[in-house]
C-alpha cells in the first residue's frame, strides 16, 4: 500500500497565489487543503487533524496571518506554520515568528523553490 500524501493547508486570500502555489505543492506529491483566509484556515485546521503543515500568507481578510499563528498556538496545534510575506512586512514576520511561526517565505521571483525548500526542512 502506497504512503498517503503529506497534507498541507494553503490560506491565501489571492485566487491566483492560491491556485499557482496549490500547483506547486502538489507537482511535489503534496496534497493541498486551499482556504480563502485565515479564518477558514482556522475551521480547516480543527476540522482535519491530518494536516502535517500550514501555509498561510500574512494579509488575509477576517483573520491575518498573524492572527492565525496567534490562535493556533492558543489552542495547544503545534503543526508547523509558514507564513508568506512581502518585503514590507518583515517587522510583522518577526513577530509572527515569535509567536510561534516556524518560517517565512518572501513573495518573489524564487518563490517557487524557496517554498519547496522550507517545507522539505521542516517536514524532514
């Protein structure tokens, strides 16, 4: 018997973001739960216990990243989190970090393999 694909949460409110780094994940034998925000990353969450991983951009609508991390940590999941940022939210990255965010992946060109690289470290 074949192992189950890891499984990732993917909250990105961006259709196109989510869409292109579902692609991504799942070209690398991920299989990928999307949510539109961080509050539907949070329902998702508590509502699969088998996912292994979180990917969450930091300006989301309802619930940010930040506040993902937050209430995650809050409510005892230590599943692991990276957060995607832009370049000009590195002051709020550091403190996602602090609160219990287990990496971070800037928004650019080499997106693609800084993502693939970050999970493959975390979840090896």
């Amino acid at each position: 018997m074949a192992d189950e694909p890891i499984r990732i949460l993917l909250a990105d409110d961006d259709d196109f973001v989510r869409e292109m780094m579902g692609m991504i994940l799942e070209d690398q034998g991920y299989e990928v739960v999307a949510a539109e925000d961080g509050a539907e990353a949070l329902e998702k969450l508590a509502a699969d216990s088998g996912i292994k991983l979180v990917v969450s951009d930091m300006n989301m609508p309802k619930t940010t990243g930040l506040e993902l991390v937050k209430e995650v940590r809050k409510r005892g999941n230590p599943v692991p989190i990276i957060i995607l940022s832009a370049f000009g939210e590195l002051d709020v990255v550091d403190e996602a970090v602090a609160c219990g965010a287990t990496s971070y992946v800037l928004k650019d060109e080499n997106i693609q393999d800084k993502i693939i690289e970050s999970i493959s470290k975390i979840l090896n």
